[in-house]
C-alpha cells in the first residue's frame, strides 16, 4: 500500500471519501487501516455512488470537512446501471449550490475509477489536498475583532 | 399539484438572519414532486443554510422536519414539540402551508423558501407544466381538454390569436399555442364543430376575482 | 345606415376605401397628433389610432382620436382586450360615442412582454371576438354585457382584424368567420408581403360567403429598407416576409430602399385591388405617415369620395 502523503498528514485538512463498494479498494480491515495512517482522512462506503445525494455533499461540509470526495464506478460499469450517472448529475447539482452560497466549487469532487486501484486513490487524494490547501481553510477564518469593535463601536 | 421554485438563499437569509434558532420545515406532497420542498430538498437546504452561515461566522442553531402535508392540521400538529424551542420556522411548503403553519403557531414567524408558482403536472421527470388556474368552472369539456384560461397566454375564448405561429406562442418559443393543441385534440376527436360557436365572455366571478374562495361542506365536518 | 360613420357611408356607396394608421405619441403633445393628422388630411376615409401598440406606453387612442376629429378627420378608434376589463371598456365606448367617434377597432393586443411594462398585468376580461359582440349588442340591442339597458347607446360601426398569415393556417377564415358573426362590419388585415397567401386566404372567405357580410380592407405596410424587412420576417409576431420580398429590397443600393419598399407598397395595393371581396386598403405606414399620400398618388387613390 502508498505511504501516506505529507500534505494530509496536516491535522486541519480534513477529507471525506464516499467510496462505492463496488469499487472493492479495501479488502476486510484495510480501510480502517488506510485511514488511521492519513489523519484527517475519513472513508464512508456506499453500496452505489448513486446512494450519495447533493446534501450529504452539503452536510459534510457543515460538519467540518474541508473537502469531499466521491469516487464511481465508470458509468458503463454501474452495477445498479443509472446509480453512477445520477450520482455525477447529484454531484454537479452541488456544484451549483456551492457557486450559489459562494463557496469554492471544488471543494467537491467526482472521481470515475477502476476498481480495485488503490494506489489511483493515493494520487487523488494528494492532488485534491493540494487543492484544499490553495483553497485555505472553511469556514473562512474571521477577522479577530479589535478592542473597539469588541467595545461595541 | 401545486408547482414550486425554491428561492435564492440571499432572500432566505435576509428574512433569517435576525433568529439564532431556526425550524426547516418541508412537506412531502405536491412540493416533493416538483423536487422543492420534499424531505431531500429539506435537507439540501438546512445544509446549505448553516454553511452559508458559517461563512459568515454565524452558526443558529438549524433543525430540519419534513411533514406528509403542511396544509392539514393533523400533520402540522406533528412538529408542535419542535415549535417552541425555535425561534422562528422556516418553511418549504408551497403558499398553502406556509399560511397553514402561521395559522397553527400564531405566535412563530413563518417564513417561505419556495416561490409558489402554478396548478401544473409533471410532464416528465425535470419539466412541470402550468395547466390549470383554478378559474372555478371547468371548460375543459368543450376544449378537448386543454384549459384555454390556463394554455392561451392571453386567456383567449374563440380561437388563436394572430400571433400563433408553428405551434408556439408569440410570447415565448418555450410556450406552446395553447389553441394549436386545442384544435388538434378536437380534430384528432374529430369534434372541432364545438369551435365553431362564439364564446361569450367568461364569469370570472368564480375565479378569485370573486375574492378568496372557501369550500364549506358539512357531510365532512367533524 | 346602421351608423353616423363617414366609413360606412363610403363602403356603403362601394367606393373602395382608404385608412390609414397612425400611432399616437409617447408623450402629452397633441402637436404631434396634429402633424400627422395633417399629412393624412383629405387623402384618406378614416384614420385608425392605435391603443398603446406593441404594449409600449402612448397617448390614450381616444384622446388622439378627438383631436384629429377636431380636424375634421374620421376616426377609427382602436381597442385591445389587453389593459381594460369589461367596465372599463365599456364605459369608454359610451365616452368615445358621447366625443364623436363613430368607428371602433376591437383587438386583443399584443401581448405586454413585447412593451415597455412587461410587468404589467394582462387584464384579457374579454377577447376580440367578445368585444365585436359587446359593441354589436350595443348598437343592435342597446345593451351592456348581461342585457342591463343603456340610456343612450353608442351606436359604433364595428371593426376586427384578421391575420391570413398566422398558425393554424386552416383556422384562419374560420376565426374570420366568428368576428362577422359576432358582428364585424369591417375587417382590416395584417400587412400583406405574401400575395398568394393572402389570395388563397381570400378565395376561402369568399366561398364562405363572408365577403358579401363584411369589408375586407387589406392591410399596407411600405417598407423602409432590408433591414425592416428582415425584422418584420424573423421578430414580428403573425408576420410572413418571402424571402423574394427580402431579396428584392437587398438588390436595391441602400439610399433606394425606400423608394422600392413604396414601390412594393403601391404594386399590393394594385394587386389586392383586383381581388374579390376587396373593399379597401388599411395603409400602416409605421412613423412613416408622411409618405401615405404619395403612396395613395401612385396607387391612383389620391381622390377620396364626397359622402
């Protein structure tokens, strides 16, 4: 298995992966194993992309992640046939909601993979928390207030 | 079904933002239908509500509930638990049930998410279509059933306008000809004589031009 | 007679008959009326004065109509269905009566999303169709809508419009059909660019007996240059430009555009002339009046009948 990446070893950047299970990346125990070794990382599978809807999106990112990662089968390898194609459409529905609060698009992000690819699974998440960081912190951090606004001026 | 479009989460923030506590709520009904204001679009919103929020550095406390009806005191009564410990409600109901809600809990302001658009079907899975506009003296029979209140952009009674053309409207070209579908049902009925006599003017003393209607029945009274 | 209006008495007399159209100003100034009524003076029957046209915000039509009839013009009092209910409507017909206006157009309108108050609320009470009937019942039964009597009724020659050229094409002569019987004296067509269109259109009302009920005026309008043409063919709402129509004007240098979009004007009028059924012609020289009278020369219709 890929060692771990410098960049997610930063405690702040936390990540979510929605993994299909289809996509069979962890065998028993592995994805507990591969995620205690990446801090930040949490890893939830679904029994189809599809299962992953525009506010959950939402939701992880009111709960604290920085970012969220979605990762599909190919559309043609669905087991439950439109599952991944709904999934992409759900996903690019979050994108317009994010555009609409204002919030960086991608922040999200929708992966077709191979099954089975591990390793693919380590550049993606090196590549998009490189992107996070570029991105900075969410929420954005707020101005501490000075003494007179704290005075209620 | 009642149509509906959520609005822009600027407005919903500026009738927000003075409460610190605030109640989602949805109704799963004609609203859910359209994909406004079901249980899903409850959740997308309470979400997005607290990250736009968040942005701001502000972080009320939000609770979403989604009801079967929001237009029937028998759902309505389901949130009571949930009213009194929140600041204010707002609400994915359709026009309907937001005026339900304040109705129920008179003393909880209530505010709307969605804009109510129309009386409509869904044509397929992404397009509703106004066809009804509730005018309280259904003509369909005489019109093949397509409503010419609803369908003609100008509420026409004898026939199409000069400004038919190709089967669109002259308004728009994402708005059919209400009366080329018209006369193309009752031709295809083979019933196109009912076109052939005037129409006088229409009563609308049925419509809401008579002022809000209200349908009083007592074989369905408690 | 059935009426006081000087366009009745010249049908009436099988004179062929000359309207023009003018279009009052988006202002107060009733000087602007004036200068138009002066360049149609004496070269036309009646003058149609448009109700807010293209839902764009102008002089009411009845306003302008009492100022060119008080230039000795015979107005033709344009109606839409458009911004007024049935009261409203109503009481104006008895007001542009008790002005002297003896003529009135009912239309719908145009639809407000093409003005400049799209906005606006479409009142459609009634159709055009209604408003023929309402004005007929007027005049015949000296009734209001739902049969109230009238002290004095307005006794109104009743005029429709008729497009040849819009969708469903088949349905055409037969919404023709329901204005005459609602009760149109007179009908005045869309601009006619199409002659075989408009022929074939009129071949059907004539064996629909509707041309021996009514006079059809055919509708006019000159064209400026290609570029209106272009407009009128792909922008206008019920309008059919050929493409030889367009070509026609193109071939022509740009500065002798105009001189050809009369030219085309005056052969129309020549041509729908010959027509059966024909009994007049509706110039709507669109903030062009002052080229009506040279039209109306060249169409050898300059001299208008004493009646």
């Amino acid at each position: 298995m890929a060692s771990p990446s410098s960049t997610l070893d930063d405690k702040t950047l936390n990540i979510l992966v929605y993994h299909c299970r289809n996509l069979l990346l962890f065998k028993n125990g592995e994805q507990k194993s591969f995620a205690r070794s990446r801090p930040g990382l949490r890893l939830v599978a679904v029994p189809c992309s599809g299962k992953v809807e525009a506010h959950h999106l939402l939701k992880t990112l009111a709960g604290g992640a920085q970012g969220v990662l979605v990762l599909a089968c190919a559309e043609n390898a669905c087991q439950f046939l439109e599952g991944s194609h709904r999934s992409h459409k759900r996903f690019e529905y979050a994108r317009c909601w994010l555009e609409e609060l204002g919030i960086e698009p991608d922040r999200i992000r929708f992966v077709h993979m191979r099954p089975m690819d591990v390793g693919a699974l380590d550049s993606i998440l090196e590549e998009f928390s490189q992107k996070l960081q570029t991105l900075g912190s969410f929420p954005p951090q707020q101005e501490p207030l000075t003494p007179l606004q704290k005075a209620g001026f | 079904m009642v149509v509906a479009e959520r609005k822009k989460i600027e407005e919903i923030r500026r009738m927000v933002d003075r409460y610190s506590s605030i109640l989602v709520v949805g109704c799963d009904s004609c609203v859910a239908e359209c994909a406004a204001g079901g249980h899903r679009e409850t959740m997308l919103l309470a979400a997005a509500l607290k990250l736009s929020c968040q942005q701001d550095g502000k972080n009320p406390r939000i609770t979403e509930a989604c009801l079967d009806r929001q237009c029937v005191d028998d759902f309505i009564e389901q949130i009571a638990h949930l009213v009194p410990e929140h600041e204010a409600i707002l609400s994915l109901g359709c026009g309907a049930g937001v005026q339900a809600l304040a109705r129920v809990y008179a003393d909880k302001p209530i505010l709307p998410a969605l804009d109510t658009l129309f009386i409509g079907e869904t044509e397929m899975r992404g397009i509703w279509q106004e066809n009804c506009l509730g005018c309280g003296k259904c003509k369909l029979g005489y019109f093949g059933a397509v409503c010419p209140v609803t369908r003609c952009s100008k509420k026409l009674m004898n026939g199409p306008c000069g400004g038919s053309k190709d089967g669109k409207c002259e308004v728009n070209p994402g708005i059919r000809c209400g009366w080329q579908m018209i006369i193309n049902r009752l031709e295809t009925l083979g019933e196109l004589d009912r076109l052939s006599e005037y129409v006088p003017p229409v009563d609308w003393s049925t419509s809401h031009s008579g002022g809000p209607r209200r349908v009083e029945r007592e074989d369905q009274k408690p | 007679m059935k009426t006081e209006s000087r366009l009745e008495k010249v049908l009436q007399a099988g004179h062929f008959a000359v309207t023009a159209e003018c279009g009052p100003p988006k202002g107060s100034d009733p000087t602007v009326v004036e200068k138009k009524g002066k360049l149609l003076l004496g070269c036309v029957d009646a003058v149609n004065v448009t109700d807010n046209q293209a839902a764009t915000v102008r002089m009411a039509s009845m306003a302008a109509c009492a100022i060119l009839k008080n230039m000795g013009h015979e107005p033709i009092l344009q109606m839409t269905t458009r911004d007024r209910n049935r009261i409203a409507l109503q009481s104006d017909l008895f007001g542009a009566y008790a002005l002297g206006i003896r003529n009135v157009l009912c239309l719908t309108g145009d639809h407000q999303v093409f003005g400049n108050q799209k906005e606006a609320v479409g009142v459609f009470d009634l159709d055009s169709i209604q408003l023929v009937r309402t004005v007929r019942d007027m005049r015949e039964n000296g009734t209001i809508i739902g049969g109230g009597d009238i002290e004095s009724p307005p006794k109104m020659f009743v005029g429709a419009a008729a497009n040849p050229f819009a969708d469903p094409a088949a349905w055409r002569v037969v919404r023709l059909a329901k204005k005459v019987h609602a009760g149109a004296d007179f009908i005045q067509t869309q601009c006619i660019y199409n002659m075989q269109r408009f022929s074939d259109f009129m071949t059907q009302a004539r064996d629909m007996g509707l041309t021996e009920q009514v006079s059809i005026l055919a509708g006019i309008t000159p064209l400026k240059s290609v570029g209106m043409a272009k407009y009128m063919a792909t922008k206008v709402a019920g309008m059919d430009v050929p493409e030889d129509v367009i070509n026609r004007m193109a071939g022509v240098p740009k500065k002798k555009q105009a001189d050809e979009g009369i030219k085309i004007a005056v052969e129309t009028i020549q041509q729908v002339s010959e027509i059966t059924g024909i009994a007049g012609v509706h110039v709507m020289a669109i903030e062009w009046e002052e080229h009506v009278p040279e039209i109306l020369s060249a169409a050898g219709l300059d001299e208008r009948p004493k009646v």
